[in-house]
C-alpha cells in the first residue's frame, strides 16, 4: 500500500505523445489517399483531356491545392510554435498592472502556484501532465498535432480545423460521383481494383472527418467567443458572469488580432502581438463588473 502512494498515474500520459506521432502519420496517409483520389485518379485526367470539363477541373484542382497549401501551413504553425510557457522566476505582482497601493488578491486573483515546476502560475495558466510543464492559457493537449494549445498558438489551431473541414467536404463532394460509379454494375466500373479502394477510403475518410469537424468547430467556436478555453468550461459554469468576457467581437480579437486581414493566415501583425497581451499569454483584460 504504502508504494502505491508513490505511484504518479499521470507519467501515464507521456505515452500520449508517442500515440501522437502515431495521429501524425496518420494525417499524413489521409493527405496522401485524398491527394491521389482527387488529383491522380478523378479530376486530373479530366484536365488533361481538356474540353468543357477542364474548366471544372481546374477550379477544383486549384481550390484543392489553394486549402492543402493553408491545411499544411497551419498545421506546421501548431506543431512548432511554443503555445506558451512561464517566464523562469515569473511572480504576479511583477506582471501585476492595477493600482500600485493594491494586491492581486484585493482584486480577486490570488497567486497561484505549481508545485510540479516549482514556480508561480499566471493567470489562466495550466501544467500539462503530457509536455511536463505549466502550458500559457492552456486549452488542451492535441495528440494530433503533438504539442499542446495555449495562447500562443490557439489561432492556428482553430485554422488548422476551419481549412481541414472546408478541405474535407470539398473532397467528399468531388469525389462522390466517383463514389457513386464504385456501387454500380462491375461491367460499368473503369477502374482497377487498387484505384476503387483508394477512392472508396479516401471518400470514407474524409467524410468522417468532415462531421468530426463539424462538432468541433462549432465548440471551439462557442468557446472563442465567449473567451473560454476548454479546461475553464467548468470554472465558467460556477460563476454568474465570466470576467474574461468581453463581447464577441474583443473575445475573437484575443485570439486572431484586430487586423482583420491576418485573420485567415497564422500569423499575426507585429503591432497586435505589441498591442495585445493576451497573444502573450501573461495578461488578460477581465470585465470591471463580473460576478464570481
């Protein structure tokens, strides 16, 4: 008895980011049957025999080349952009900017403290059992993408879904007379064998992951603009008004900038990444009139 008490069952979870290297070549094998599906087997070939047709092949073509393009460059932006972390011997009231004759506990946001990296926590920080260490604005860990979600890269993470989801119906959507041709009479099918498997997989595939998606976008969704991470959706529901909301429109603002034209690519202005301390993941403006 007394060894189990010992027992840490979260190093558990540093087996997640083995499994999450496994969810990367797994996205890699779905890239690479989708890209075959769509551009070697059912619309390039109708682009090379031109005619009518080929007009629609090139729109196709393009947009399926146009959304990988952005699918890979948010992608990449979540893997190795760092979501966030402590600075070493970081302590609130250094970081602290209310009245200088007040404390961080007057104002309701206590120290807080994390006793596995032995340092002080800001606020809406959390330490994740998988990276072993305290994450900025913490949403979850993603074993697909083998890092965690916070602050610093929450936006590409919800573009990674957006681009992934537009890119998955599209797929399913150019694909399916394709589909369609694979429950016909065999004498009618002009494919081999290899070929039909690839479609059908690719075909399956991607919709699964488009009514995935679906679902999770529209949390992620409901989360951003409520200014809400996944691990504060209980702390949220304990309190009468979330001090963290600030409207829809300042909440979107916290988490893609207010320039709207870098809205749609991971990356941000440098005078937002200046001018909005949440982007850094140490401050956050909280409502003068929230109820705990």
């Amino acid at each position: 008895m007394d060894c189990c008490r010992h027992v840490n069952p979260f190093r558990a979870c540093s087996g997640l980011r083995g499994l999450g290297y496994l969810m990367v070549v797994l996205v890699g094998a779905v890239v690479a049957a989708s890209y075959y599906a769509v551009v070697v087997y059912a619309w390039g070939p109708v682009l090379l025999d031109g005619g009518a047709a080929a007009v629609e092949a090139a729109a196709v073509l393009a947009a399926f080349h146009v959304l990988l393009a952005m699918i890979m460059w948010c992608y990449l932006m979540v893997v190795f952009t760092d979501p966030g972390s402590v600075p070493e011997n970081w302590r609130q009231d250094a970081e602290y900017s209310g009245d200088p004759g007040s404390s961080p506990e007057e104002h309701g946001s206590a120290p807080r403290y994390c006793s596995c990296c032995q340092n002080a926590k800001p606020p809406r920080c959390h330490h994740c059992s998988v990276c072993n260490r305290c994450v900025l604005k913490m949403d979850h860990h993603c074993i697909w993408v083998v890092n965690c979600v916070g602050a610093r890269n929450y936006k590409y993470f919800l573009l990674f879904l957006v681009y992934t989801f537009v890119e998955t119906v599209l797929d399913t959507l150019v694909l399916l007379p394709n589909f369609i041709e694979f429950f016909q009479d065999e004498s009618r099918r002009s494919s081999s064998p290899g070929d039909i498997a690839i479609l059908f997989m690719a075909f399956v595939l991607n919709l699964a992951f488009a009514l995935s998606l679906l679902c999770f976008i529209g949390m992620h969704t409901s989360l951003a603009m409520s200014n809400t991470t996944s691990i504060e959706v209980y702390e949220r529901k304990k309190s009468v008004s979330w001090k963290y909301d600030l409207g829809w429109r300042r909440n979107l603002e916290q988490v893609f900038g207010t320039k709207k034209v870098f809205w749609f690519v991971p990356m941000y202005s440098t005078e937002d990444l200046h001018n909005i301390p949440a982007l850094r993941g140490l401050e956050f403006p909280t409502r003068s009139d929230a109820i705990v």
